[in-house]
C-alpha cells in the first residue's frame, strides 16, 4: 500500500495538472482524476484533441502552479449546491456523479476512479480550491502544492467516460510522483528497461503468440513455441503439489446461470460475464467467469465423512470475463485467462496446515524464477460491508486463521484492507522482477461463505452434518499474465529448462547436415527441444540469429564434431564457452532440462 503522504501528494498533483488544463485549454470538461500506482491520471475531454507534444506544455504550467504555492482549502457543500456550481462552470460528468450520488447513493464508477466522492457522506459534496481552481474531490490532499513533491507527465491514453464504450472519449493524461527526484528518476530508468522488455515486442519477435482481429480483442493465440512454456509451467506446477496430495479434474466451459447466482458471482460480477444463448432451450447459460462454483458440484456429487477430508481438486482451465476492450494489454489483461486453479474443501482444524502447505508450493515455484515474494493479507474493510457476503464473525474467524499462519511462519506481511475477495480473505504474493517491478500473482484465499450458499456438508466423526471450508489457491495466478511476466523479467531469455528450443545446432557447410541431423535426432528423443539451422548462410549470421532468437545454447557443426571431438557450446548472454565431450552432451542437456529443485 502507498503510505499516506506519498497517496495525498499524488493526488495533489492530479488536482495541479486539471488546474493547469483548465487555465491552457479554457471550456474543457472535467472527469476524475484518481491516485493510480507510481502516480496519477486525470480524463479530461478537450474541444480539439491534444498531443504527446502539449504534455510538456502542460507540465510547464504545473510547475508554474506549483511555484505559485497555493493552499489546498477544502469545502463543504450540500450536493444540490454542488450541482447547480459545477452546472455554471458547464462540468456536464461531474454534475453526473454528483446526481448518481445524490439519487443512488453511490456513483457506480470503478474502484479507482471513485476518489473524487465521498459516498460515505451521499448528503455532502467536498470541494477542493487550488487557488482560482476547484474541483470535486474527497481528498485527502497535501496542505499547499509545493508538497507535491517530484512529478512528470507521462503518456497519453483514451479513455471511455465510466468506461462505458456509449459514453464520451476522453483523453487520459498520466503523470507520475514520488516523494524526492532521485526516486522519480530511478522510476524513469526503470520504464525505459521495461520498454526493451515489453513482452508484446518480445513474444511477436520470439515467435509465441499472436492476436487475430477475426478472433478478437483480448483473446491470444499460442505458436506452438509459446504453447511450450504454457506446458511447461502446467507441469512444473503439477510437480510441485502431487505430493500435497492433489488430484486433477476437469469441468465445462460453460454453465446455467443459476450456478452463479447461488455463488453470489452473478451480482459481483454482472458486468464481466460473457452471456451464452441456446437453440434447443430456454434456460440462461454463460461462459464461466470462473471455476470455483463448478469444483462445488464436484464435492457435492456424493456424501463426504471427516474422514474424506481435505479434498484437494486440481484444474488448469480458462475463464472467460468481458473487460472493456480500452483496458486490455498484451497477455496482462485479457478475455481467456487460463487459471492453475486448485480448490480444497477441508475441515477447519485443516486450514492452517493446508494453507501452509500452499504456501510451500508458491515460495518453491517462485524460487525457481529468482523472484522474491513480499506478502500483503488482504481483508475486509469493515465499512463498507455491502461489498461482501458473510457476517462479521465469519470474516473475524477467517482473518485470523490467515493471520496466525503467517505469525506462525514468522513473516512480515502488510495489511491490506479493503482488498480481500467478496467471499473471504487471503494471503497475496507480491513477485519481484528483475528490473523491481511488483506483480501480484499467487494468493491463498479462505471461503465460508459458498460452502453455506451450497449447502455442503460432511459427516463429522459424531455423525452431525458440518460445512467444510473452501480454501482457492492459484500459483503463477494465469498462464497468460506469467508468460508475460516471463518474458520481461528474463527479457525472452528464457533458462535452459522452460526455452521453447533449448539448442540449435548450425552447420558449416552442407556436408555436415546428415551428422547435424542424426544428432538433432539423438536429442529428441530425449525429450531436448531442439532445431537445426542448415542454411546456406555463414557461420557468423547463424550464430547472430540464433542470439537474436535468445537460443539458449547453440552448437555449430564442423568436421571436428563430425569427428568426435568436444562439442563448444555457445551459451547465450555468456562470453565463454561451454565445452561439453560429445558423449556427455545429452546427458548434460538433460540435467539442464530438469525442473529447479
């Protein structure tokens, strides 16, 4: 979480970047400008579109507000008096969420774009003045702008108003903020290593994937190299928790409705589900947001005793959810996410030691990556309790078995309220890549309440009937956002075991390419992922190609190879090479092969 000071800084900025707009393109319409990771962003509907160019221009002006010291003075007025102020300033979508608060009592926008009301207080509109600017905001706020601190405007984007693809197109200007320049600039060099990185550059040149407009937004497709590491990841997964005890299943993609309103997702998630239709008849089914309900239908499918428990169901399957088609990115946001998703119905004298047992899982996975994890336990915020199902005590019991697990582990972790799912609370884990960036991947999640919506029960060693408790656990969360994590954090330079072609062998001349051949053969079957590169090109471009490709050993094949002689192998991102005696190379491909211990 943001510390206080640096959130109420950031917010500041987005407060100084709509003045700065308002006094450079005077009529323009406002929309919110909310706090995002690393700084800020403000929707603002222009008369004529402006450019990357004018982004200079603004943040000019910024600093002129900045310079001139203003006092960020808060007030406090009824919402029909906001209306009617912001109506003479002409703020057509700040009147809107002021009438959606003052009619529904809420403003129905995302998460992060609810910052400008206070829909704890529907009766009162809160005000900020930045000199001769005000703005719609429930803050908080830096006392005077030059506490701002550090900040750069980014990059342009277009934005939906509310997200809605009806709506208005704004333009979106990001800014970013720290506390002090040093850091801001660490932050820049950060981003332009990650634009060398960015996987949708790397995975088009490396062969992985691709999109097709006649399939659609936010719907990948998987080359068979990029299929590879998909494999790969599902069975290095797999390795680790067999031993847990866990079985495989499988469900359908598609389900009735009604299973998702008895989960309590149908109203959750009303606008992220993908709606199916049938010919043959009336009943409503969707594409499953989902697995969770399902992997219930499989625990409800015969009586369970104490002595059945844990159950422990494991499925690698795709979900399908609607996202708005602005927000998605690469594999990062997409519509089919393939989740490594695992489900266990336990006894509640189980549930530390299965989230234990989980935890295990994920720091072994992530240790083979050379990703540090930080922790954060994400629960409920107590006032706002609409936006969870289960009582107070259901979620106090929860939030203190998650808690004493991690006491009990010894770890530090971070509270995050207001982050825990709508059914329970969990454990999330943050991965560091290699350039610091945090990625929120695995988690470990408790759930009373769809054991209770379902009614599922066991015979307790007494004979009375009791609910399980459903523990969700995910691992590297979905295929599509890990594989692009990959990608950057290795910069496509994959290690030995999970490259898609571990070896290319490049011959000399064509006189070598039947021993080439012969070897690559030798090497598929032992299961070494490997091609040949018999081109009439030079031996020199052979090797600058398969560096391009980020091959991670490559094998040119002369007459002394032909001879018997020691293979040299060309390791990428190395600058000596690796002499290996021909008949040890398989073996040693192998041994690189094999998943991190």
């Amino acid at each position: 979480m943001e510390n206080d000071k640096l959130h109420a800084m950031r917010h500041t900025a987005a407060h100084v970047l709509a003045a700065a707009a308002s006094r450079l393109y005077p009529g323009i319409k406002l929309g919110v400008g909310p706090v995002v990771e690393n700084g800020f962003f403000y929707d603002i509907l222009f008369a004529t579109p402006i450019t990357e160019e004018d982004l200079e221009k603004l943040e000019a002006e910024m600093r002129k507000i900045v310079a001139e010291g203003h006092e960020m003075v808060r007030e406090e007025i009824s919402i029909d008096e906001a209306i009617k102020k912001f109506g003479e300033m002409g703020q057509d979508f700040k009147i809107e969420l002021l009438r959606d608060l003052k009619e529904k009592g809420t403003t129905k926008v995302n998460p992060e774009e609810a910052q400008d009301i206070d829909v704890a207080h529907p009766d009162v509109a809160s005000l900020y003045h930045t000199g001769e600017f005000v703005d719609l905001c429930r803050g908080p706020h830096v006392g005077n702008v030059k506490e701002v601190g550090a900040f750069k405007l980014w990059k342009l984007a277009g934005a939906y108003w509310r997200g809605k693809e009806e709506n208005p197109q704004m333009q979106r200007i990001y800014g970013l903020a720290f506390e002090t320049q040093q850091e801001l600039d660490q932050y820049l060099t950060m981003l332009e290593e990650a634009k060398k990185r960015d996987h949708r550059k790397l995975g088009a040149e490396l062969g992985l994937f691709a999109f097709s407009p006649l399939v659609g937004s936010g719907l990948p497709l998987f080359t068979p190299k990029g299929t590879t590491i998909r494999r790969l990841l599902d069975e290095f997964v797999w390795s680790l928790m067999k031993p847990y005890g866990y079985e495989k299943v499988w469900i359908p993609h598609l389900a009735k409705s009604d299973l998702y309103k008895t989960s309590g997702h149908w109203d959750k998630f009303a606008d992220d589900i993908f709606h199916v239709s049938s010919k043959k008849s009336e009943e409503e089914f969707v594409l499953k947001p989902m697995n969770c309900p399902h992997h219930t239908q499989i625990y409800a499918s015969e009586p369970r005793s104490y002595r059945d428990l844990p159950l422990r169901l494991s499925e690698v399957t795709t979900v399908y959810r609607d996202e708005n088609t602005g927000q998605l990115a690469g594999l990062t946001r997409v519509r089919s996410i393939t989740q490594d998703d695992a489900h266990i119905f336990c006894r509640m004298d189980q549930v530390k030691d299965e989230a234990r047992a989980i935890y295990e899982i994920i720091t072994k996975f992530y240790k083979a990556f050379n990703m540090p994890l930080s922790i954060r336990l994400s629960v409920n915020d107590p006032d706002t309790p609409e936006k969870y199902l289960g009582g107070a005590d259901v979620w106090e019991n929860a939030v203190a078995t998650l808690k004493g697990l991690l006491d009990d582990l010894g770890k530090d972790y971070e509270l995050g309220v207001g982050e825990a799912a709508f059914y329970g609370p969990k454990i999330d884990f943050m991965a560091h890549d290699a350039i610091g960036r945090t990625w929120q991947l695995a988690t470990i999640q408790l759930d009373f309440n769809q054991p209770e919506r379902f009614g599922l029960e066991y015979a307790d060693s007494d004979g009375t009937k009791k609910r399980p408790v459903m523990v969700h656990r995910a691992i590297s969360g979905s295929l599509e956002r890990f594989t692009a994590v990959l990608i950057e954090h290795y910069a496509g330079a994959f290690p030995f075991w999970i490259a898609p072609v571990q070896l290319r062998l490049a011959t000399v001349s064509d006189e070598f390419v039947p021993f080439a051949k012969t070897l690559q053969a030798k090497l598929a079957e032992a299961d070494i992922r490997v091609d040949l590169d018999d081109s009439n090109e030079k031996v020199g471009k052979k090797i600058r190609n398969s560096a391009t490709h980020k091959i991670p050993w490559t094998i040119v094949i002369g007459a002394k190879e032909v001879e018997g002689g020691d293979f040299k192998v060309n390791v990428f991102g190395q600058d000596e090479d690796l002499i290996i005696p021909a008949v040890e190379l398989v073996d040693r491909a192998l041994r690189a092969s094999q998943f991190p211990q």
